[in-house]
C-alpha cells in the first residue's frame, strides 16, 4: 500500500517539475494582434480614426470615463478611460 502511494506522489512530483520547467522556458514577454479588414475606401475611415471624439462612433467600448487630451485629431491626439468597472487605459 505504501509503495502505491510512494508512485502516486512520485508522478505528481514529476509531473509538477514538468509544468515548472516548462513555465521557465516560455518566454517573459507577449503580445497580441489583431487584424481586421473594413470593406471602404481609406477617405471615409481616416476621419473616424484621426479624431479622438470620432472614436466613440464606432468602438464597442462604453464610454465609462472617457476623456480626451491634447489636439481633436491628428498626432497628439489622446483619448482615455478611468473606470472602476473597467480599469483605466
């Protein structure tokens, strides 16, 4: 019985070690990507991307919080959030 025991803790062991192991070897840093493609010509999606105020027409995200800096559109331009709900960004 206790031999049993011994080779059930023993591949829990083993098997932790293999997850520790592994976690060392991933690496430190990611990041993600995401691509999507919007059936228009540039000339009618610049303007909504340009301008900060603009973004609120077409993001998904409520506008919990939001608050804009600097420029209304171009290099510059800054849109924020500070929410409880969702975190700040």
């Amino acid at each position: 019985m206790i031999r049993v025991v011994a080779r059930i803790l023993a591949f829990f062991a083993v098997l932790l070690g293999i997850f520790l192991i592994f976690g060392l070897l991933l690496p430190g840093e990611w990041s993600a990507e995401a691509v999507h493609t919007v059936q228009a010509p540039p000339d009618a999606v610049f303007p909504h991307l340009n301008s900060a105020d603009g973004w609120q027409e077409w993001t998904p995200w409520p506008e919990t919080g939001a608050y804009t800096e600097g420029p209304s559109e171009g290099m510059g331009s800054v849109r924020g959030w500070d929410d409880p709900d969702y975190g700040s960004g």
